[in-house]
C-alpha cells in the first residue's frame, strides 16, 4: 500500500500520485474519487490538431489523444462520470467534430462547462455533452466553414463546404435548443465581426438562445454531474 506523499517530497514513480501528475501533464485531466462517485476531467483547449501538426508554441488537443482516451472513459469501470472544460480557440473542423460525436454517444454522464471561450468547432464541442453549462464571461465564435491553405476553385469544393457546413449545423441543433434555421443565421450574421461574418455570443445569450444549457462555472456543473451519476446508479439497482 502506497503512504500519502508528504509535502516537498516528489511521489514515486508508479504511485496514484505520480499516475495523477503525469495525466495532468500529459492529458490535461485529472481523476477524483469522492462519495459521490468518480469523476474524470479532461480540458479541451487551444487549438484543436488535426491531421497536420501545429507549431510548438501553439497550445493543441489532439485528436488521436483524446479519441482512444474517451473510449477508455466510456469502458472504465473506474469511472462515473466525465466533465470537460472548453477553453479552445478551435481548428480542424473534421477532428473537433470527430471528438464531439464520440463524447455524444457516450453513454456515461457528461457534462461540459465553456470557460474563456469555445470558438468555431468548439461549438459542436461544447453542446456534445448530455449537459453544457457557461460561464458569464465565455465567448463563442460562430461563423461558416472556411479553410486556409490551397483551395482548388471548382464547384465540387464549395460542395463540400456545404455538407460540412450542413453537418455541423445539424449536429449543433441536434443537441441544443437551438433550432438548425436559427444557428445558421448566426453564422452569416454581418455586424458582429470586422473583418468576416458570424457572430459572437457570452454565456447568458447562448443559454438565452438555447446553445448552452445553462450560466454556471464550476460548482453548478459538478452538482449536475454528480446528480446525473446518482440517478445512473439509482437506474441500475
């Protein structure tokens, strides 16, 4: 049985302790055990990496992190319950969207709270959760799908703008209040932005919209999630 670490002293290599530092390290996440049951929190921040990598001085999540991580969530028995803290400026469309679909079907309790903000795919990752809360403060940028790079200007392009564009909406609506008509007039709305179109929207104007669930840091998402963990359980007896 491994003694508690005491103050100044480092942990040993294989203790809870040090297993617990290097997540946070590694993962951004941390896992509690309390009474009320165990909870794993992982952030999502920065930009979210896809198939090319971001310079060194870029803040990532990436993908092929995250993804096998959910899975291993989903499966542990360890584990009660999930909270997700959004503070992301977005980035690949594809693969923000890709982790927001697996923490949709999970079928563990969820819950997501925007903190500073959730910009672009950070929308669909924000709502992915079975509850999403925001803090007074956050911001989220919505706008059309755009890409940089080289954009071949043919039809078929601008096609496949489209239906990306149309998934997004639809999983958006799909887990919000917010209608896909209502959604998509954010997107293309002139006045917000200076040099582009979309909108940007605080945490008590998303919740009023019907993007987020409710205005709440920390304290009100954890009671949501521990609340959700004790009817799971109650549902299981």
């Amino acid at each position: 049985m491994n003694e508690p670490t005491k103050p100044g002293q480092q942990p040993e290599e294989n203790s809870p302790e040090a297993q617990a530092a290097q997540g946070i390290l590694d993962f951004g996440s941390a896992l509690t055990r309390t009474a009320r049951g165990n909870v794993y929190c992982l952030t999502i921040i920065g930009q979210i990496e896809g198939h090319n990598t971001a310079p060194n001085t870029a803040k990532t999540t990436k993908y092929e992190h995250v993804l096998p991580l959910l899975v291993k969530l989903e499966e542990s028995e360890e584990v009660d319950g999930v909270l997700f803290l959004l503070n992301t400026v977005g980035g690949d469309v594809e693969a923000g969207l890709a982790i927001a679909e697996l923490i949709a079907s999970m079928t563990k309790p969820t819950v997501s709270i925007v903190l500073g903000g959730s910009h672009s795919i950070g929308v669909p990752l924000a709502v992915a959760a079975q509850r999403s809360f925001a803090v007074p403060s956050a911001a989220m940028t919505i706008h059309p799908v755009r890409m940089s790079g080289t954009v071949i200007a043919a039809p078929q392009t601008y096609s496949y703008f489209q239906r990306l564009q149309e998934r997004i909406v639809a999983f958006v609506s799909g887990h919000s209040a917010i209608s896909a008509g209502a959604f998509e007039m954010l997107m293309l709305k002139k006045d917000d932005m200076a040099a582009d179109v979309g909108s940007v929207i605080y945490g008590e104007e998303a919740v009023r919209l019907g993007l987020i669930d409710r205005v709440g840091g920390l304290a009100e998402g954890l009671e949501c999630l521990y609340r959700q963990i004790g009817e799971t359980k109650e549902a299981r007896r």
